[in-house]
C-alpha cells in the first residue's frame, strides 16, 4: 500500500465551552460560546499553519455562533455536525443540527459524530439524511464509556457507514486527544505507524479547547484535563502529523465513508 492509499482523517469536535460544568464548575452560556470561538480561532490558525485539510464537527449552537469562521473553514475544510448544543441532545437534533450547519457553511452536510461520543440512532441519522458516522471510539474509557466489543475498522451499518476513532491492533491502544497529550512520544510514534500501517488510514481527534492554556484555570477540571494541552500540543500534533506525511494524505472524512461504500458496492456489469 502506497501513500497515495494510506488516509489521515484529522477532526476536531467544535463546541461550546462546558467542559467543567461536568466536573461541578458553573460556565454560563456567554462565557461557554467566547471561549468556544476563541478556540475555534486557535484551531483555524493552526491548520492554516501545518496547511492540513480537516473535518470540523461542530455543534449548531457554536456554527451560528462563530457562522463567519464557519463559512470561511469550509472552504478547505469539510463540516460535519455534533449535535444542536454539546450539554444535551434530544431525537430532532440529528435534522435540526444538519440544517444549522448547512446554513451556517454553504456546504452538504454528510458526518456526524455524537457529543461525548455518546451511541447513536442508526435509523435516524440516515432518516436525517447522514451518510457516516464517527461516535465510536472502540476502547475502554472509565467514567464514559467502554465500547471494547465494537468492531475496530469501518463498516457498512444499515446503509450508514460507521468509522471509529482509531486504535491500536490487538491491545488498542488508544490515538485520540488524550494520546498526543500524555502518551510518550517513541509509543506514540509506533502506535501511530503501526496502525496506519495495519489499517490503511488513521482517525484521529481533538477538541480546540484543548489548545487554550487551561493550567491555571479558575474552572475545576482534571489534571488529565488541564496538562499537556495549549502551545505543546499545537507544536506535538505539528510535529508528529508532520512525521506522517510521506506515509499517507490527508483527507477529509467524507473522503473516507465514500470509498467504503464504493468498495462495498458491486461492479455493474455493462
């Protein structure tokens, strides 16, 4: 497999600042949306920067927000939709976030991926006229979730093709946000080629919050939270997609869930 076959999936989940609210903090929604623009900002700079396409899975609530950046990041990245608003999500979610989106970028909206990676209704995100989805992240995480049991790769479900977050092979190791903050970086490294190498594409994700500086925050939150993120993890996500780059191309999600299903459709004879 060549470079050319090999796909980087980058994204970020854009929404509103209420991280600590899970945590007995009290953000209020003004607060919640200038600090999510603010990181929105940061994240736009940075892409700019390292000049990689990305998928932004935003939640209604912050594209009205922040419609201006929006409609300008979709011109090199693709938007995809994380719900209306980050603290909840109720049924008509699925539609509504869809049109917010749209309206806000200018673009189709294709991906979704639920808020704390939370399952979703197969049936209704195709009803809502979905073509992929990324909520699942197959590995154990206490306190949220433990999707040990899921398939690793994609799949074709109920016509809506499911892409998880990528792990590692046979332990899974886990590559999303908290991996480019804590992991050392020699495993990291291996972990991130060997997967690629297994897989043939690597999902990977991050929040833009985490690129403020929240060390010293006034907002209670974890230390696995407030360490690691800001201005060294800009320069560790620069530095090790950068290491990447001969081995694979970035592509958006979209780009993804389309050749699934081509492969999985049979050839017409004509």
């Amino acid at each position: 497999m060549t470079a050319n076959d090999r796909k980087i999936l980058l994204s970020f989940d854009v929404e509103e600042f209420d991280l600590p609210n899970d945590f007995g903090g009290v953000v209020d929604e003004s607060e919640q949306l200038s600090v999510g623009r603010e990181a929105f900002e940061r994240t736009l700079d940075l892409l700019d920067r390292i000049n990689i396409p990305a998928t932004l899975f935003l939640t209604g609530r912050i594209a009205e927000h922040c419609a201006d950046l929006v409609r300008d990041a979709a011109g090199t990245h693709e938007i995809a939709s994380h719900g209306v608003r980050h603290d909840r999500f109720e049924m008509q979610d699925y539609a509504e976030s869809r049109r917010m989106l749209e309206s806000c970028s200018g673009t189709t909206v294709t991906g979704f991926r639920m808020a704390r990676l939370q399952p979703v209704d197969v049936e209704a995100l195709r009803s809502a006229g979905y073509d992929y989805d990324s909520s699942e992240n197959p590995i154990r995480l206490p306190g949220r979730y433990d999707n040990r049991h899921l398939p690793r790769r994609p799949r074709i479900e109920d016509e809506l093709v499911r892409i998880p977050i990528s792990t590692t092979p046979r332990l899974r190791i886990p590559l999303f946000w908290l991996a480019f903050r804590h992991m050392p970086r020699p495993i990291l490294r291996a972990s991130l080629r060997r997967t690629l190498d297994a897989d043939g594409h690597l999902v990977l994700f991050f929040h833009p919050w985490e690129l403020l500086e929240l060390r010293r925050s006034r907002h209670p939150m974890p230390r696995v939270v407030r360490h690691g993120g800001g201005s060294r993890l800009a320069r560790r996500i620069e530095v090790e997609l950068g290491r990447l780059r001969d081995r694979a191309t970035f592509a958006h999600m979209k780009d993804l869930a389309d050749s699934i299903r081509a492969r999985a459709t049979p050839a017409r004879d004509d």
